[in-house]
C-alpha cells in the first residue's frame, strides 16, 4: 500500500493502558467509536482491494504524458528532484508522529491519555485510509514523470502514479493539528494556544514545500492533503466531545 503509519499507531493505542484517568473533556459513545473505527477500517479494506489492480506506467505511458495539459500552479515540481529534500520530509513526518506525546508532559495529559490516544487512533485511521484511497483512485503520474532527469526504473516502479494527494503532508498535518486540537480542548484558557496552532500549520506547511522540490507531488497534491488532514483533525475529536455517555 502506499501508506502505512499503523505501527506507530498500535504502539500509541497500547500504550494506553499505562494511565489512569482524571477530567475528561472527552466522553464519546460507543456509535461514535464504531463508526469511526467501521468508517476506517471499510476504506481501508476497499482501498486495498484497488491498489491490487494498479498497474505500473510502461515506457510508452510515460512517453504519452503531456506537460501541456499540467495546470500552471502545477508546474514548479516537474523542474525539481531533490533527494535531500525527499530524505528531510521523511524526518519531519516522524517528528509530527511523535507530536501528541508532548501532551504528556503534564499531569492533564496524563490523565486524558487513554481518551486522547483512541482519538489520535481513530482519526489516523481514517486518515491514512484516505490517503491510501485518494491515490489507488486517481493514479496520478507524479511530477518526476515528466523530468528528463529522473531516473527511468524509478518512473517504472508503481508508486510513481501515486502523486494525489499527498500523504506526507496530510499526515503531518493531521497529527500536528490533532496534537494543537488537543492542547486547546485541555487547557481551553492556555496563553500559548495561538504558538500551539502556529507550529501545527508550519510543520506540514513545510512539508508540503519539501515534497515539491524532492518532485514527489504537485501543488494541488500537497493542497489537498494539507486540508484533508486538517480537517479531520479537527473533526475527531469534535465528534468525541459531542458523543454520549457509554
């Protein structure tokens, strides 16, 4: 599959199991556990099932890719290949992963941590199977297709046609701003709030620059993912503070 942050996620999910529990500005029900769980788990499944058809491009494929045809916001990548930056954007992607475990540096968070960490799974869940979907639907040629510089077994391999939209960015921006999302709705009176979301936008907004100059994704690529984990970052743990009583 194109994208599979899950290992970091069943450790975070199990580690719950080590904390008590204290104030909870979360209190979800158990319809709202299922179907987001349910929701991710389908997409999952599905967009499984789809990447087993995708086939790589041929040699006459990529012959066949017309540069005419790439919108004009679009073009910046195709005159970029950066390894270092490819490399730089992995880094930070691990570095936004391990983002809500800043929650626990106080006693609120360590007593929330068993809600938050089922929100953070929940929401990575169904983000990464967004992800996953979006790309094995769309089959978009990434930008390196159309640079004369790139390597020819790399334009072969079945990840090339995997551009939308991006998963590093989404993903840093879900868990960036699931961790700012978090902070606010436990110290709703918090003075550092604004430095808090400030730093969530900055880390996948630097991401997405990064992506284009390594020639992995196009602007509306690293656009649409920077939104789509926004937004869901931003939806879990809503519907988690509006759910009911188990």
């Amino acid at each position: 599959m194109p994208h599979r942050p899950f290992f970091l996620l069943f450790v975070f999910l199990c580690s719950t199991c080590l904390f008590g529990q204290g104030l909870q500005p979360y209190n979800p029900s158990d319809a709202t556990n299922a179907a987001l769980i349910g929701l991710g788990g389908t997409l999952t499944i599905g967009s499984t099932l789809l990447d087993r058809r995708v086939k790589p491009m041929t040699e006459e494929d990529i012959k066949m890719l017309d540069f005419d045809k790439i919108p004009g916001i679009d073009r910046f990548s195709t005159r970029h290949l950066s390894l270092a930056s490819d490399e730089f954007t992995d880094k930070l992607l691990l570095t936004s992963f391990a983002s809500p475990f800043f929650l626990m540096l106080d006693k609120t968070g360590r007593d929330n941590f068993d809600d938050m960490a089922m929100v953070v799974f929940q929401g990575a869940m169904l983000n990464s199977a967004l992800i996953n979907l979006s790309k094995v639907v769309a089959k978009r040629a990434r930008p390196y297709n159309y640079n004369a510089n790139a390597p020819l077994d790399t334009k072969l391999k079945k990840s090339s046609r995997y551009s939308f939209y991006s998963g590093h960015v989404a993903t840093s921006a879900y868990f960036s701003f699931t961790t700012a999302q978090l902070y606010s709705d436990l110290h709703p009176n918090s003075k550092a709030k604004p430095y808090i979301w400030a730093a969530a936008a900055l880390i996948p907004a630097t991401v997405a620059y990064g992506r284009m100059r390594a020639g992995k994704h196009f602007f509306t690529d690293v656009l649409i993912g920077f939104i789509a984990g926004s937004a869901i970052a931003i939806t879990v743990p809503a519907l988690h503070r509006a759910g009911g009583g188990e």
